[in-house]
C-alpha cells in the first residue's frame, strides 16, 4: 500500500511508526521518544485510515479496543481478558532494561514497568528489540471480528550535531519557530543576552538583534564523554543571579545539578538545595524558594504515584537529602506533554 504517513509533530525528533487493523479498520500509532536509542515515550499520534478517499484522520480513540506493540503488533477487544478499552501497550528496549508501557487514550496518561528477567545487549539493542513478540492467547481474540497486523514502518530520523565545528557554529540551525517565539517575549529590550546550555555543558549566548548564537570559550563542557551522552533532559536556570543546570536522566538513576561559578567560569556540582525547590517536565523548569512552597531539596517531576490507601495520587518527587525518587521510580503516571505552570492569582484579587 503506497500511501504516506502523516507529518510528524515538529516537536519531536524520533518516532516509531505502527500500522495496526483492528475490527475492519486500519490505525497508524506514532509513537515519540526522548532520544536517539529509543529511551523512554514522550509522546503519541494516533490516526485511523479513511478508506474512502485514502487518507489518514487523527483520532482519540481506537474503537474500545486494545494494542499490542513490540516486533509485532496484535489488536484484541478489550471486552477480552479484563483488559483496558482504548489502552496501548508497548515493548521497548531501553537502558535499564526492557520496559512495558501501558499508553491510556481515556485519560492521555503514559505509565511503564520493567520486565523481569529481561536482560538487553547495549551493543546489539536493534537485535534484542527486533526479537519482543506478543503472544496472545486465541481466546482473548474471539470477541474481535478481523484483527492482525497489516505492516510496519519504523521511522527514525535523529537531529544530532556530531560535527565539532558545527557545534562552534553560531548556530544558525536553530529551529525558527522557536526564535519567532521567543522574540517577542523580548521586545522590551533593545539587546538582551539568553543563555541556554548545550547538550554537554557548552553555554552560549543568544542575540535577538541579529539572531545568531554564540558558544562562550568559558565555562568548559561538562559530562564529556558520558555513556549516556545526548539522554538526559537538559535544563537552566537562573536563581538569585545563579545560573544552574539540570541534567535528569530517563531512568532511575540520580538527578545531577551543577551550579557556576562565574568567577572562574567553570562548572562546581551541587549536592544541595537547601533555600529552593525545583520543578522539572521535559521541556520546561522552574526554580522557587523554600519559603514560596514550603518544602527544599526537592525536584518535583510530572508524574504521580497512586496511594490507594489514602485515595489520593502523590506527586513524584526527588530528594536530594537521601537521593531517592519517591514514589518508586517504576509504576508512576505520567500525564501525556505535561507542563509545570504558575498561576498568577494577583490580577483576579
């Protein structure tokens, strides 16, 4: 079947796409991750073929039913086996292991557990992958009138800079849309300096006058050479005239904060957040004092536990006093292209 997927969201750079028939229909499940090597779900398409004129519609939901994801793909009804209606479920290869996400379209929420006994092959992930099969059973397919796989398309498309002099460009590569968006936010000022942090620890300089970055000399980079290089979601900001960056890995590992010292331009690890708490998602952070919230040394995160026995559902937090995530790292909810905001109260008051 000759007929092009629709475009991919200009938020994301890596995708993996899904054909799946269901019931007489024929679904396309894009798939976004965080990074080059498939770490981690950050995002999902869901499109329903329109077989009258051969194009595809977005959707919400695929019919009650439930898919099966991995190097096959199998869609059952969900009246079968007790399973979730308009629920996804995936098998990814991923550093700490191979992971079982459950996508759920009824309430646009990604949560995903590790497999036990599942061991992957750093050097050979595309083979581990390529070898995740669904078997299901035959019973939970008989509700389901026509179900199977049609085909597969797996469309990686990465936007790295692995050229060093690229990365000493100015950096005129530098997505429009998101200069468009910043520029008015900086009308106020003839000139205005931002600084952003490079994958690794370069900073650089914007200048909204001319439009041109400029990577400083000073401080050195930082997480050179890392194995987990181009994996992590990266962060600055500015607090009482500090700059901080934040690196936060995709997996259970610790949360690393480096603050810098200007007056030798060069970066110090930090440990603590003693005045301040900090509130990451995956493209956003904010920093706020301890007097403000009433808690320090925490990095809250855009997911959220489920306390059955207090009927409420915890906020993920990182606690920088005993390093430990809490809740569990594994078995929280993520709410789909989740945002960190603050609410401004003082105009309606």
């Amino acid at each position: 079947m000759d007929m092009p997927e629709p475009d991919m969201c200009p938020m994301h750079d890596l995708s993996g796409s899904y054909w799946v028939e269901s019931n007489g229909d024929i679904f396309l499940v894009r798939i976004y991750f965080h990074s080059r090597q498939a770490i981690g779900v950050t995002d999902i398409d869901v499109y329903k073929m329109d077989a009258s004129r051969y194009v595809w519609r977005r959707v919400n939901s695929i019919g009650g039913a439930t898919f099966f994801l991995g190097a096959n793909r199998v869609a059952v009804s969900s009246q079968a086996g007790g399973i979730h209606a308009d629920c996804i479920y995936l098998l990814l290869w991923c550093y700490d292991g191979i992971r079982l996400y459950s996508i759920r379209l009824d309430d646009w929420t990604i949560s995903f557990s590790l497999v036990p006994e599942c061991t992957v092959d750093p050097e050979d992930w595309t083979s581990t992958w390529s070898n995740l099969f669904w078997i299901i059973p035959p019973s939970f397919r008989e509700p389901a009138k026509s179900m199977g796989t049609v085909t597969s398309k797996i469309n990686r498309s990465i936007a790295l800079m692995e050229d060093k002099e690229q990365m000493a460009s100015p950096w005129s590569g530098f997505p429009v849309e998101l200069i468009e968006l910043l520029i008015p936010k900086l009308s106020f000022v003839d000139y205005l300096r931002i600084r952003a942090v490079w994958v690794h620890g370069n900073l650089g300089v914007f200048n909204p006058n001319d439009i041109t970055w400029r990577v400083l000399d000073k401080p050195e980079p930082f997480r050179v050479g890392a194995d987990d290089y181009g994996d992590r979601f990266c962060h600055l900001v500015e607090f009482k005239g500090d700059l901080i960056a934040i690196f936060r890995p995709y997996d259970a590992t610790p949360i690393e904060i480096f603050k810098l010292d200007q007056s030798h331009m060069s970066w110090e690890k930090v440990l603590q957040l003693d005045d301040a708490v900090l509130f990451l998602d995956n493209r956003n952070a904010i920093i706020k004092t301890s007097q403000e919230y009433g808690c320090h040394n925490r990095i809250y995160l855009p997911f959220f536990g489920s306390d059955e026995a207090e009927g409420h559902k915890p906020s993920m937090f990182y606690d920088l006093d005993d390093g430990q995530y809490k809740p569990e790292f594994y078995g929280v909810t993520e709410p789909i292209s989740s945002l960190w905001i603050e609410p401004n109260f003082n105009s309606h008051l």
